[in-house]
C-alpha cells in the first residue's frame, strides 16, 4: 500500500468544503505532534520505573509527571499554541480551559481525556487519549464559553483517539468515515494502514466488566443473560473480552464487531449514571461507531443526541455492532413498555 499521510488523507478525502483553509489539517496535526511525545513517554513508563531515570523532561523541563498529568500538560501546551481553538476541556481539568490571550484562537473546540485507562501502564495494557472537535457558532474572536462548548455528540466536526501500545495508531473521523494511521517511528509519521474501517453488523464478543452484575438493572442484566445462551438454543453463547481499558476495549469492538457496555451501576452514586464521560468519552466514540456503520446508545436514547449539562457528565454506554445495540434498545424498551 502507498504510503499515504494524515495530512495527505485529509486533503484528499477531506469533505471540500469552500470554508477547508486548511486549519482543521493544523488542528490534527498539532493533535499528532501531542500523540507522538505522549507514545515516547508511555513507552519509556516501564523503563522509568526499572531504571529509574527520568527517560525525558516535559515541556517545562521539569522532571517527568504521573504520566496522564503529563500527557494532559502536552496537549493542553501544544494546542493552546495551535492557533484554531478558542477553548478546551480535559478529563483532568474541573473547568473549561481558556486559550490566552497572547495565542491567536480559531472557532474550533478540542475536548480530550488526556490518557484513558492510564492505570493500565504499569502492567503494558494498552491506553490512549480520546479527543472530540466542535465549533463555535458563537465564534466572535474571543474565548468559548462553557455554553457554547456543551453542545451534543452530533455537532462534533470530528472525533478520534491515539491508541499506545505494541504501536500507536491513529483513528479518527471527520464525518467522512473511520480511517486509521500506524506510527512509523522510524519517520515519525502516521501512515493510513486501516481505510474505511466498518464495524461488522453482528458481532460475537460481548465486552462488560461482569463483576458487577448485582449492581445492573434488569434490562442489563437480561441481555447480558442471554449472550450466554443459557438454554444452549443458539449452539455457541458471546465470548467474553473485557481489557478494563476503553480505548483498547473500543478498538477490538471496532474491527471484530460486537458490542462493549459500561452500563449504570446502582451500588456507587458516582456511577448511577455510568462511569464514563459523555463529552470525552462517549460522545467521540459514538461518531466513531456511527461513522464505521454501528451505534452508540445508553440503552434507552442515541449518545450523539444527548444535549449536556455539565462538562464532566457521566453516561451509560452501550456501542458497537447495530445488531447487538439494537437488542439493548429492545431490552430497554420492553421493560419500559412494562414500567
Ligand atoms: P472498571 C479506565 O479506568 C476506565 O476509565 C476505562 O478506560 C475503562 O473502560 C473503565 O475505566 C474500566 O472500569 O470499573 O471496569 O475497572
């Protein structure tokens, strides 16, 4: 396959539009430059720890950091320098981060958790930084405000995420598809090594973290029951794969299809919603899912057209193969019907 470049894919298959000045390629590539200093510390953490040596120092020069506060520090410096956004959001900050003054801004929105699943380092688990891409309608030269940013999934120009691991790779769509980009280290570029990815329709795998079981609700319950085919009607239950990682999770969902859930769990109050993040985490992955041909949903509405109140919402999460989301809605809905 020719070698072809992120920014050499995004010219030529790219939705022209008469607005393209080329500052979403400048957005992504300053996301890419992010990327590739994130993968060379999180590939060094091991070593870090081993050794004992610092590897490299952050872009402060000072020693590095818990590695997701540092990855968290790369993008926030980069981007705020990228010259397009005119604000951010991270996983690990609490408020909206503001582009200063002295940094030209654009009417582009970067929302991103910084290294998902960071706790996985330690024992080489694949992790990665999700990001989501908005713009500002309200766009008038200067700073975003939380209410021009809390905007539903279905508004993002674009979603992806960076995947660290036996190698770093690169998915991510602008609304025209699921492209994904290997890292050459040896160049130091992402090279397209997955074009139009689709999610099968129907999938085998069934993706949930089963330790929970008492703490779901019936309709989970009933339909992670019957991936295992109790009564042995279907010949073969579901396989179970749960990595604890979301992107990893994510990315075999993906490309092998089925379906990975993060339902709402009634024993934790921070978890009655779900664990995970609507803006930064569920919300990407549903363009991503819905762009590759599957769905995303809570079980009971579409993500892409929740409407957020607060930068840091938490949603349940069902995604991947239409066929499987599906049944999840009619689980739901059933019950709902006997509410
Ligand atoms: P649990 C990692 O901490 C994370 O945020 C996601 O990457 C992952 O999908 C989830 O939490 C795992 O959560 O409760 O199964 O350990």
């Amino acid at each position: 396959m020719p070698q072809v470049t992120v920014t050499e894919h995004l010219l030529l298959h790219q939705k022209q539009s008469p607005s393209a000045t080329g500052r979403f390629t400048m957005l992504l590539n300053e996301l890419i430059l992010a990327g590739k200093i994130i993968s060379r510390d999180v590939n060094k953490a091991g070593l870090v720890d081993i050794v004992g040596f610092t590897g490299t120092e952050n872009i402060q020069g000072e020693k590095v950091k818990k590695l997701d506060r540092f990855a968290n520090e790369v993008l926030i410096h980069r981007m705020e320098r990228a010259g397009v956004l005119c604000g951010m959001a991270s996983e690990e900050n609490a408020d909206l981060i503001p582009i200063r003054d002295k940094f030209p801004k654009g009417d582009y929105m970067l929302l991103f958790d910084p290294l998902d699943g960071s706790t996985n380092i330690d024992v080489n688990i694949n992790v990665g930084t999700i990001f989501s891409i908005l713009r500002n309608k309200n766009f008038d030269g200067s700073g975003a405000s939380l209410s021009d940013m809390l905007r539903p999934g279905v508004e993002q120009v674009a979603a992806g995420y960076i995947m660290y691991g036996s190698s770093t790779i690169l998915v991510y769509t602008t609304g025209n598809g699921v492209h994904g980009f290997t890292l050459d280290p040896s160049v130091g570029e992402f090279l397209l090594s997955h074009p139009n990815l689709t999610i099968p329709e129907k999938g085998k795998i069934y993706s949930v973290n089963e330790g929970y079981w008492n703490y779901w609700d019936k309709p989970t319950q009933e339909i992670v029951s019957w991936f295992k085919d109790p009564d042995g009607k279907r010949g073969a239950p579901y396989s179970l794969r749960y990595i604890g990682s979301l992107v990893a999770d994510f990315h075999r969902t993906l490309i092998y299809g089925g379906i990975f859930m993060y339902p709402a769990d009634n024993r934790d109050p921070a978890k009655s919603k779900g664990k995970l993040r609507l803006m930064y985490e569920a919300s990407p992955l549903a363009m991503l899912a819905e762009q590759a041909g599957g769905m995303a949903s809570t079980g009971k509405r579409r993500i892409l057209d929740i409407v957020p109140e607060d930068l840091h919402q938490r949603v349940p999460l069902f995604i991947g193969s239409r066929d499987e989301v599906q049944k999840i809605q009619e689980t739901y809905s059933k019950y709902a019907g006997c509410a």
